[in-house]
C-alpha cells in the first residue's frame, strides 16, 4: 500500500534521508525545510514543498524531524493539534518536548514514575552555580538548558574531585554565553558505559523492538576534541529487557496518556549498582535514525505508516551488530563561512563503486546526477553497516567510507571499538542485556 507522506523541518533540514528512502520506496513524498541555509538540502532526491499547511489535506502521514521552530520548541504543539483533527503523526507533545528543553523537568517525570536519577540541581544564574560547586566540591557535568543547549560543544564534563574546573568553566561561560543560556543543569559525574536506549511509540505503547546505541559526540578519535551533534554511533536491536524495563517501560503509560508517536531516546550512565538516566531526545536522533533504519527489515514508509496509525508494527530488524559514522567537511563543528567557502560549499561526492549501499545522505543535494555538499553545516553523508559482530559491522562501514572520495573530508575511525574493548562484556557482566 502506497501512502501520502509529509516530510516537516520546522528549523533545520534532518530527516532528508528518511524521506529519500520512503519516497524510493514508491510512496508519494513532500518535503519541507524551513530554515533558509537549509532550503536546497534534498533537492534532487526528494520532491519538495515551500508551504507545508498547504500539504496537510493532501498527506496521510505528517512527520515532524524536531521539536524546535527556530529558537523555540514548538512542533509538540502542532503535532498535537493536528492528531485532534484527525491527522497521522508522528511527533510529540509540547510536554514532550519539554523532557529535552527543561532537563529539570525531564528528571521530575522520571522521579515521578519510580526510574532512579543522578543527583542534579537546576540553575538560572551562574554565580549561584559556583557557589554550590564551592559548597559540594565533586565532578559535575555542565548541560545547558534552552535553545542554547544544541551548541553541543558547551555541554562540559568535568574531570577534577573538587569541581575546580567546572567553576572555571561556569566563569567563563558567564562572560561569553550569559546573554543566551538561560540557565543550566549541574549533574553530578558517574562512571561506566554509556548507553542510549531507545524505543518506538505508537501513541498507544511500545513496539517490541528496543535500540541500544553507543554515541560517540566528540570530534576525534579516542572520544577528544571538541563535543559535536554526533560522530558516530554503533548499535543494536534487542527486546523488552532490564534496561528498557527500568527505564523507559516505567513511561508507558505517561506516553499514552500524552498520545506521544514517534522515537524516544534516554541516554544513561549504567555500572554495576545501578542505571542513571542522563538526558532524553524526545524525537528522532541524527544520524541515529538513519543507522536504526539501515536494520530495518521492515519497509521503513510501512513502518511509519502503522507507527502514525497507532498499529504495531510488526519491526522485522537486523539481528546482529549495527555503525553508522558522519562524514564531515570543514568547519565542522564550528561555524565560520569563508572556510566553508574555500573548502566545502558544493564540493562533489564522487564514488569509485556503483554501489550505494550504506550510504545515507545529511546535507547533500543532487544536481544533475552529481552528489553534492548543501546548506552549512558540512555533513554530507551518514555511512552505515551491519554484520554478526561488531568487528564485521565496522569492516563493512569502513570499506564503503574507503570508496568515498571528497576533498577535505575527515570521520572518526574507532566507532565501534569501544564496545569491542569492553562495554559489551561490562554491560553482560552487570547482568543487564539478558532477557
């Protein structure tokens, strides 16, 4: 059954792929970007529109990429509006959306569902947030709140017993960042493996397949360098099992009630006392979702259609190991527009196979035939594989990287390696992957 898909990028271009990939699966696509740097993202591949409203008659599924409407959250509320008219979407709420905006928020609705956190104060001025880092001398992690919070370099993970570099950082923070961020969550530090756990909702529970994903936010291999959106990101399917159960399966009925449809995603901090929930993305992840729906045995336009409708699925997925990595070109993650300029505005993808396969797109437009970089930001391309072992699923993804050729390009060459190295055996030891 073919389908009327509506594609909406309320700020920024995101879920080209996936609306690349539903429109190659036969169904009849329009795609909006609102953000202006943004609007040739996807030309070529997927049949776009400059007025979405005017698309909504036409569409039997509405897909919201985000939660934010320029500098503001907000497509909660549309998305909301829309399913009380009687449309199919897939999108939040605007309480959902606030799990992501107000993180003091998001830690409440845990508490109040019975799922541990890590201790964590809220704080809208900075001096306040010296002072008890003076008082509560630990390691803290510094996690802005508002719309200042997707420049990711500014979330801060400090290192020092008694938080002198966290007071450093807030210091600085005030005199370059005062006049934007609207305050910040001080979270204190906990070690272990960091796992995202993530589960699809169809407005009414949770489909059977759970994502459990490892992220990988800084810029350079060996987790240095600047924080980005994302790097990289390995994964797998598994079921309903503890770590879902003590987490998100403790939301169902919340997510019920709410009529939330769509991804939700709650990274953790999980060792052998406990699991700490970080932070949730209440939407789509990216590049993510591009690497969950590379394991789709599933047609992915299928799935979102049931999803929207409030069906199970029925997600047939990869059994084994799943990685994705960002291919990225200067300046990224920085903004500055001559580099980009001289290095990267409409630099040519070329392939030395004819095969696509794994090869997902971000930024990227086609012209004529020829792939191209777009928009600003120098994210191009999301490449992905899969194998029985996570060794086997990094093989394959880098080999198709090797058969890409952009001038200037660069990627994290370890996505993966951390799981090999130990979490998998960790998180097996602690006795959470079983059923």
């Amino acid at each position: 059954m073919t389908a009327n898909f509506l594609f909406v990028s309320a700020d920024a271009a995101l879920i080209t792929d996936i609306a690349w990939q539903v429109h190659q699966e036969g169904h009849d696509v329009q795609y909006y970007v609102e953000a202006e740097s943004d609007r040739e993202i996807g030309d070529g591949f997927v049949p776009k529109t400059d007025d979405w409203e005017a698309e909504v008659a036409w569409a039997d599924v509405i897909v919201f990429d985000d939660i934010w409407i320029g500098d503001e959250i907000g497509t909660g509320e549309l998305a909301q509006e829309l399913r009380e008219q009687g449309k199919a979407v897939v999108g939040g709420t605007p309480n959902t959306d606030r799990l992501e905006e107000d993180r003091g928020y998001a830690m409440e609705i845990l508490e109040e569902h019975g799922v541990n956190t890590i201790d964590h104060q809220v704080f809208r001025d900075f001096d306040d947030g010296v002072e008890f880092v003076q008082q509560n001398p630990a390691p803290y992690v510094i996690k802005p709140l508002g719309e200042v919070q997707n420049v990711k370099r500014l979330l801060y993970v400090g290192n020092e017993d008694d938080g002198s570099d966290v007071i450093d950082v807030l210091q600085a923070y005030k005199k370059a960042w005062g006049h934007r961020m609207k305050g910040f969550q001080l979270q204190r530090k906990v070690e272990g493996v960091e796992v995202a756990i993530c589960g699809f909702f169809n407005g009414k529970e949770f489909v059977d397949q759970v994502n459990l994903n490892f992220e990988h936010k800084k810029l350079f291999p060996g987790n240095i360098g600047p924080s980005t959106g994302e790097m990289g990101t390995s994964m797998f399917w598994t079921n309903h099992n503890r770590l879902f159960q003590e987490t998100l399966g403790k939301l169902e009925d919340w997510l019920a009630e709410e009529g939330y449809v769509g991804s939700i995603d709650l990274n953790c901090i999980v060792n052998g006392t406990g699991i700490y929930p970080l932070e949730f993305t209440p939407r789509f992840g990216y590049p993510t979702l591009s690497i969950q729906e590379e394991g789709f045995e599933t047609p992915t336009g299928e799935f979102f259609l049931d999803l929207a409708n409030g069906r199970d699925p029925g997600l047939a997925v990869h059994r084994g190991y799943q990685i994705g990595i960002r291919i990225v070109l200067p300046p990224f993650p920085f903004d500055d527009e001559q580099t980009y300029d001289e290095n990267s505005r409409n630099a040519a993808v070329v392939f030395e196979t004819d095969s696509r396969e794994g090869v997902h797109i971000e930024d990227c437009k086609n012209v004529d035939g020829q792939w191209r970089a777009a928009g600003e930001s120098g994210m191009p391309l999301v490449v992905t594989g899969k194998g029985e072992t996570m060794q086997e699923a990094r093989e394959r993804c880098y080999a198709r990287v090797d058969d890409i050729v952009m001038p200037n390009l660069y990627y994290r060459d370890d996505i993966g390696e951390r799981w090999i190295e130990g979490d998998g055996d960790r998180l097996l030891a602690w006795g959470y992957l079983g059923p």
